[in-house]
C-alpha cells in the first residue's frame, strides 16, 4: 500500500521531465555537473513498526571542477553540508541522504516538503559548497551564484525558544535558550545532567540555532551534536565515516539530512544539520532538537563507552 507521502510525492514530480526508475526518479544535471536520484525503497513489513518506505536521494558528483578529497578532507566538507553526508566511492565524491517514511505520518507535507527539497537541492548546494572550499574567492564567488537570503525577514519569536526549553527540562534534560537558540544536555554516562554543574560529566550538548546563515544555502535552522571530547581522537575521520554509514542502515530513525563530520581547526567529531528555510517554519525547531535527542542517545546507547568515549569496536561491529 502506497503511503500518503509517496503518492503526493510522485504527483508532485509527474509534470516535471525527469527519467523514471522502477522505484523513483533520475536527474541528470546541466553542463555535466553531476546526478541526482530519488528512490522511494520499499521496506518489509516488520510487526510494531510503522516505516513502509526509504526516501533516499543520491548526488553522484562529476570529477570535473569538484576539489580533489581525501579521507578526512571529505569529513572536514561534512561539516557543511546540506541535504546529507558527503562520502567517496573510488575516488568519486558522492552524497545521500534518507527520511524514513511512515503509514501514520503526523506531519505529511513537512515529509513530502523535505524529500522533494533535498531532491531539488542537494547537488546544486552540495557541488557549491564543495568547490568553496578552493578559496575565500570561491566561496563569495558560490554565495553569489545561489543568492539565498542571510536572514528571516522575521525573527522567530524568543518566547518560542524558551518555551522549547522549558519543555525539554520538564522531560529531565538541562537547557536553556536564546533570543536565536535553544540547547540542552543529554548525559552520556553517570547521573550528572549538566557540565555547568560538573565540568567532567559526560554530557553531549545539542543545539538548535534557528535564522543562521550557511555559507552558500543561507538562512535556515542548524542543528549541533557536541561530545564531551578534550582532544579529538587519532581516527577521528574513520569515526564519522563510520557512524554515517550505520545511520544509512537503520529503518526506523530520524532523518538523515545531516552528518557526522570534523568540526573546528581541532577536527573534533561532531554532528551538523542544516535546513535552509526562508522564513520560521512553526514548531520546526523544537521538531529538529528531538532528532539530535534520538541520535544522541543512539550513539549513547550503541557506541560510547564512560571514561572512553566511542568505542571502535561497536562501531566495526
């Protein structure tokens, strides 16, 4: 049975002259730039879960122009990227991302709206953000070329955000907000909720900025995963790698629209996502921090250890 998300998502592409795959749809990009595909991946019914589909768009970039990366170069682009993790195969820069999609799906049109942006977006921003990476020049250069807006012509209301935070501390979890923030602590290991209480407790921080500018996709919503990591590990590249992959491999999770990437001249293993939006999109921010609630203790649950932090072998595994 065909969700609502998909059938809206195929009567909003039908017009549009797009190759037709068994399970989606293929764009081929002006001037050689690159491939986009949307496949819409059949899930197995499974009892007490409600995923009947994989959204998952695919940029497969074209060589010619795009910057040469290496392992960690391509953690480092991590860090900005839009639309879901970049990632190399043979040599090729690539990036996917993936929503699972629900027979029950509160929220439909923030659904469809999402996949059919990433669909749209991703190689333009992603091939933008890549070659900006060559110069400052490059980067004014990129900015220039998409032209999206820097700021909300309307802030979001602050009384919102603290209502966020008073919402998070009601259900446990330390936080507070700003006239363009909200964040909060999820502990890691121990019973300690905050790092402001003990600065050695193991706590990740999660962040929501709403109205920030991105470097080429303007304004829109970023969401942070800070770990409690003094120094970042040797492998630290491998680490991200890795916990993209293993994102990608889950039914049942939140969107895979960001990435796990090296953050700071520090190349600190963090996670980033951004949304860009022209304008507030209602409880929109409150919606992205419960995602990096439900990542973080994913990555709690699976992978970290206490006094260790991500454990390799878990990650292997």
């Amino acid at each position: 049975m065909t969700s609502e998300v998909e059938e809206r998502i195929h009567t909003a592409l039908a017009p549009h002259p797009l190759e037709r795959l068994e399970d989606g749809y293929r764009l081929v990009h002006p001037e050689g730039s690159g491939v986009s595909t949307l496949r819409l991946l059949p899930v197995s019914e499974i009892e007490g879960m409600n995923v009947v589909a994989i959204a998952e768009i695919v940029a497969e970039y074209n060589l010619a122009g795009v910057p040469s990366f290496h392992a960690t170069g391509v953690q480092r682009l991590n860090s900005w990227a839009v639309h879901g993790a970049y990632y190399l195969d043979n040599g090729r820069l690539w990036q996917k991302a993936q929503l699972s999609v629900y027979s029950n799906e509160p929220a439909v049109h923030l659904a469809v709206q999402t996949i059919l942006n990433a669909f749209g977006g991703q190689l333009p921003l992603g091939r933008s953000t890549a070659l900006a990476t060559n110069s400052a020049a490059a980067l004014r250069q990129q900015r220039a070329h998409h032209a999206m807006p820097s700021r909300w012509p309307k802030p979001l209301d602050e009384e919102a955000l603290t209502a966020a935070a008073a919402t998070l501390r009601q259900r446990g979890l330390a936080a507070s907000s700003s006239a363009t923030a909200v964040w909060a602590e999820l502990p890691l290991s121990g019973d300690c909720p905050s790092r402001s209480i003990d600065p050695q407790a193991e706590t990740v921080l999660l962040q929501v900025n709403v109205g920030v500018p991105h470097p080429i996709a303007g304004a829109g919503y970023l969401a942070t995963i800070s770990l409690p990591l003094t120094q970042a590990p040797p492998n630290a590249a491998e680490v991200c790698r890795r916990l993209n992959e293993l994102e990608l491999e889950q039914l049942d999770f939140v969107p895979r629209l960001g990435a796990w990437g090296l953050h700071t001249t520090d190349d600190m293993p963090g996670y980033s996502c951004f949304l860009p939006s022209a304008e507030p999109l209602g409880a929109l921010h409150m919606t992205v921090m419960w995602w990096c609630v439900r990542r973080a203790a994913w990555l709690r649950d699976r992978f970290w250890k206490a006094e260790s932090g991500i454990a390799l072998d878990a990650l292997s595994g």
